[in-house]
C-alpha cells in the first residue's frame, strides 16, 4: 500500500471510487473519503455482487445458493495498487482504485472476472510465457435516449448537422466530434492509459480507439477504465455513448478486436515465430486452440442477446461469422496481420464491444493454451473471400452458445467450474428478462397479422 498511499498524497486526492467489475463489465463498489481507505485498506461487498445482472437481477434461487453462502456473506476487496487511475470529471481530486475479490480465508473470489483472468495468466507464467495484447474498442455516439421504445439517432456535429451514410476513416466525420474526442484523450492522458489511434468506423458517428500493445491485465483494467472514461465524456456533452454490439437497425455492429502474441518472459522473444522468421509450431497450435474452444467459450465474447445480432451473415459486412484464420483477411474471424517477425500476432475479430474485458482477455488466452498444450492442428489458411454461411462449428444464438460452454468439461477446469455455472446463469436470467419484453417488431409485424 506505500507505493498507492504516496501516490494519493502526491494528487491529493480526497475520495476513492473503490471499484471491481462485475460479470457484466459494470463497476460495482463504494465512494470512501481517502482517511478512511487508507486508514481500512479495502471495503467489504456482498458476493452476490458479482452475480448481479446488468437490469439489476439475480439468477434463480437454485443456482444462486448453490453458488453463494446462503447468509449472504462479504468479500473483502483489496486495492490493486497497479490499478489506480485519476478520475479526470469528477469536480473534487478523485481517484478510481479496482479492487480484487478475497473471501475471509485470503483466497480470491472464483466468480470474480479479475480471478478468472489472474487463473489463466498463472498458467502461462508456470511456462515462462507472458501474452501481449492489443484491443481495440468501437462505441456509437448517439443523441440522448430517454424512451427505449424509440431508434437511437446520431448527434448533432459541430457543422449543425446530423451525420448520414457510411463514413469509414473519414477525418472531417470525425473532427464533427472533436469537443468530446478531445476530452477523451484528454482524459485519458491524465490516466495514463495507453490510446494510440482514433479512427471514424462505418456506421454513423461510430469510432473506433486502438491501445498500445501491452500485459493483459493491465489492458483488461484499462478498457475497463477507457467505457467509463467515454460515457463520462459524452454526457458532459449532452449525448450518449453506447458499447452495445449492435445499437442501431442497419448499421454496423460495435466490436472489441484483440491482437495476441507471445513472449518468452526471460529473453522477450517472440514465441510466435522461429529464429529465421517463420511462424512457429506454437503459433499454429495457438491458432488451433482458438479454433477449437471459441464455439465452447462463445457466451464470453457475445454475453447478451444483443450481442448475437452483429453475426448476421451477408449482413453489414464487418462481423466475422466464421472460425478461419488467414493472413491479412478481415473476412476471417481469426486475422493474422502482415507484420515482422518479432510481431507476429492473431487477431480476434469475434468479440463484441459489449464484453467484458476480463473475460474476454481470459477466454482467448485460455483458448490459445489449450491449442499449445494439446499440439493442436489448425484448419488451413483462408486466402480468399470466407464464405458468407455461418459456421456450423459456431454457436451464433445465446441460448446454443450458453448450452455448449455448460456441457464442455475442459472450459470448467481450465476457467473453474463455480465461475462457470455462475456467470451461465447471469447469462440465463439476463435471457429470462429479455423474453418478458414485447419488441416493437411484435408488435409492427405480429398485432393485426396472425
């Protein structure tokens, strides 16, 4: 705690958002004056937190107690002091600390998402391997929402107008946005996250922000921080800001992109390639891993309904709804880009922007692993357009993606079984909620008709 205490007092700051990501990816915590964290060292939150859903509810009261005490009992949360950021907005000097999840014994809460991924990382540490990584997060700007039932519509830019049509890459789209652009990188210099390149995306006042390759938890906490930073951002505005992987009928759907390599932690070395620049054996078998548990691990990169919308075959052109792998083609859930040796990396272009970083960084991670220690044998390379079908492999609904990673023993012992059954029941009453709900569709298409 020195290194965190010097660093509160060298800001001054006087409060601390105590914070830890749910199953969702939503921050869940409490607001302390800084005397008393420094004073206690943590907070205590009940357990149930964490399987909390994002409209608030809870799984049935089978898998709930099964999963939890049934008293209800706290965590402990302790502040990781690798994980403190400024919170830029706020009026008075605060600071955002995320925490780790511990029961009262000291070991770390299996539902947490942050245990989950500190479980995987262990695995490549035994081996001497550290993954790097890459995201890079898309989110629509959107006029205020205050009745659900309507579209989301684009803002108003700075020419007055608002923006139509496709804009891919287009700089005069994006300067329409620069009061809020310039806050969020703003902002995020003064947290030191690791942004490196803006870019307009296809849909209407759709961006796109790529971080600096780096250590996966370090990442996972920053784009965990970087949803705050830009719904924060937007508001100050008088807009909104949404992550939903598909917010808006005929528009691209929003992704969360993630460039992975390998190095060896003594030499830093690119595990990825051979000495004279080839990919390696265990590129391939990392290739295959992907391959062969992203059908099992699919509710970890599309965790909501709304999720599954984004793969729709033909549909919008940007969302991969194949397994393949090629080099230099987007058409490929798996995209192998042309770079160096010492580069060599695989990008996947199946999450959502709407996953939780976490989760996503341990499923792929967990994934690739698997591929290594099992010599796995990818299909072969895509050269060509992918075929616009989806793969059967694949589970492209919730409620088939859900069943599949329940009935794979190898995904409950490499990511745990109680963090498992946890987060598929999240998943279930989030679903559960959702089949309540009339949609506007029903009503145009099903009232007078049937």
């Amino acid at each position: 705690m020195e290194n965190l205490i010097k660093w509160l007092k060298d800001n001054r700051i006087t409060e601390i958002e105590c914070i830890t990501p749910d199953q969702t990816g939503i921050a869940r915590g409490k607001i302390q004056p800084t005397s008393k964290f420094i004073n206690e060292g943590g907070i205590r939150l009940p357990e149930s937190v964490l399987l909390q859903t994002a409209t608030g509810d809870y799984p049935d009261d089978d898998a709930y107690y099964n999963l939890l005490d049934p008293a209800d009992i706290d965590m402990l949360l302790r502040p990781d002091e690798n994980a403190c950021f400024l919170v830029p907005w706020a009026e008075e000097p605060t600071a955002q600390v995320i925490h780790d999840c511990y029961d009262s014994m000291g070991n770390m809460i299996n539902l947490s998402p942050r245990a989950v991924l500190r479980k995987v990382l262990s695995l490549y540490e035994d081996q001497g391997w550290r993954p790097i990584v890459a995201p890079e997060v898309e989110f629509y700007l959107t006029q205020r929402c205050t009745d659900p039932d309507l579209p989301l519509e684009p803002p108003i830019g700075r020419s007055g107008r608002k923006e139509s049509g496709r804009q891919s890459f287009s700089i005069d789209a994006a300067n329409e946005f620069d009061p809020i652009i310039d806050d969020i990188y703003d902002w995020c210099e003064a947290m030191e996250l690791d942004i490196d390149t803006l870019i307009h995306e296809e849909g209407t006042a759709q961006m796109e922000f790529n971080f600096r390759h780096g250590e996966a938890m370090k990442l996972a906490d920053q784009v965990f921080v970087f949803k705050r930073t830009v719904r924060e951002a937007a508001l100050k505005h008088k807009i909104g800001a949404t992550f939903m992987a598909k917010p808006i009928t005929g528009e691209p759907g929003s992704s969360m992109h993630i460039h992975q390599s390998l190095i060896d932690i003594k030499t830093g070395q690119n595990l990825f390639s051979n000495k004279d620049g080839s990919a390696s054996p265990r590129f391939l078998n990392y290739i295959a891993g992907l391959q062969t548990y992203i059908p099992h691990m699919m509710p970890m990169f599309a965790p909501n309904v709304n999720s599954y919308r984004r793969y729709l075959p033909g549909a919008d052109g940007n969302a991969p709804v194949n397994i393949e792998w090629g080099e230099e083609n987007r058409t490929c859930g798996l995209r192998v880009p042309n770079a160096p040796p010492e580069a060599r990396r695989v990008e996947n272009r199946l999450p959502g922007s709407d996953t939780n970083p976490y989760l996503a960084m341990a499923a792929n991670l967990a994934c690739g692993y698997l591929g290594m220690m099992e010599d796995l044998k990818p299909r072969k390379p895509i050269a060509g357009r992918t075929a616009d079908e989806a793969d059967p492999d694949v589970p492209f609904n919730l409620e088939a993606a859900l069943e599949m990673m329940a009935e794979n023993d190898t995904v409950r012992d490499i990511l745990g079984a109680q963090f498992v059954d946890g987060f598929i029941a999240t998943r279930w009453a989030e679903h559960e909620g959702f089949k309540r709900v009339i949609s506007s569709w029903e009503r145009e298409f099903l009232l007078s008709a049937v």
